[in-house]
C-alpha cells in the first residue's frame, strides 16, 4: 500500500491568493488545523491556525511567514512511512508530492485510521496478547511457532522498546478468542505475560459502560 492510494478527495488546498478568514473557515469546513498552501500545482508548505491567527486575517495566505519546512510524503512512499512522519509532524494530514513536487492531494490522519482498521488483521475477531520479552532473548519465529503449536495463528504483531530498556515488548493479536491454552504454552516456555485481551468480552464490557451512562444521562 502506498501514499498514492489514501489521498484524500474532500480537502481542497488554500491558494496563495485566499485570505486568512477564508483559510480559518476551509479548517473549520473540514476540522483541520493544518491546511496545505498551493501555488497553481506546486506545494508551497503548510499553514496552521497560529500562523494565520499572528497575522492580518484579511491579507492573503501568500503574504505571510508560514512554515516552509514542511514534512510530506512522496505518491510511491510505503503508507509506514506515512504513519511515521505523521506522528513525527505532529500533523493531523500530510501533502503528497509527485517528483516535480506537484502537489497530489493530502492524506487525513482519519484516512490513515481507517486504512489499519479494515486491515484483515485488525477486523478479523480474535485476542491480543502482551509478552514481555530480554532483547537478547526476542525471536519472533520462536514466538510464532509457540502459537502455532496450539493451532492458532499470529494475525498481526507490534514491538515496541525504551531506548535504554533490555526489555523488548511483544503485542500479538491472535485468531482465538480463547488463549488459555496459548498462555500456558507461553508459560511453559518462562515468557512473561504482560496483559492479555479478549476482544469481544472487551467490546461488550464498553457497551455495558456506555449504555449505564446513557441510562444515567436519560435519569
């Protein structure tokens, strides 16, 4: 999956010649508050609501001081790359360049957000489970054939670290909604178990917490 294939077709760059008032309600239209500027089909950089609220609201975008170093993304990046500059950025949406630095669009952290959550991975029900793990000690091959030898499968995993931590975190979500067996395996094997997770007894719990407050809410 690449850059090209999330871009965004509801926001409309500001041009150089919109006025900041302009710039303010586009944001508000499309609940941003980082709007791409636009010169005919090049990328100038990107323009926030401090920059427009520290000028003259009646000026045109083009005339102010606006951040020209700007972070984007090019059409045939990797959508991880996406993700990293976005979080990175700080940015609620990111430009996508062709080459010549045309502009081609935005992509929305929304745009992002729904991408992974119709990931097979992510709408496939199952369980997440958190090992934690010595860096020296990490295999992720290992980790995969423990569950593997309980007849279930890894759909996804994430691993994360402190930099100065000798300890590696290992989320998996896994195809059973049952992981008794699998943790005990994991046990077995002198793993230590983080946390674990059973999606659908977690989606009914936040349903039932909801539906309380809404029940008090109605009182």
């Amino acid at each position: 999956m690449v850059a090209e294939s999330l871009i965004s077709e509801e926001i409309i760059p500001l041009k150089i010649s919109d006025t900041g008032e302009e710039a303010l309600n586009a944001m508000a239209d499309y609940f941003q508050r980082y709007l791409p500027i636009v010169n005919e089909s090049q990328l100038l950089g990107i323009i926030s609501e401090g920059d427009i609220l520290d000028n003259d609201m009646s000026q045109t975008v083009g005339s102010y001081r606006f951040n020209n170093a700007y972070s984007y993304v090019q059409a045939q990046d990797h959508i991880y790359v996406v993700m990293r500059l976005m979080a990175e950025s700080k940015l609620t949406m990111i430009p996508v360049i062709d080459e010549e630095k045309n502009y081609l669009g935005v992509i929305t952290l929304e745009d992002l957000l729904q991408f992974f959550s119709g990931m097979a991975s992510f709408a496939s029900p199952g369980s997440i489970l958190v090992l934690e793990v010595n860096r020296r000690d990490y295999s992720m091959a290992e980790i995969s054939r423990i569950v593997e030898s309980e007849n279930a499968l890894i759909l996804s995993s994430f691993v994360s670290s402190a930099p100065d931590s000798p300890q590696v975190e290992v989320t998996l979500k896994i195809n059973r909604e049952n992981l008794q067996a699998v943790i005990a395996t994991f046990v077995r094997f002198k793993y230590q178990i983080k946390a674990s997770f059973n999606e659908t007894a977690y989606q009914e719990s936040l349903k039932e917490r909801y539906d309380a407050l809404m029940s008090y809410l109605n009182v």
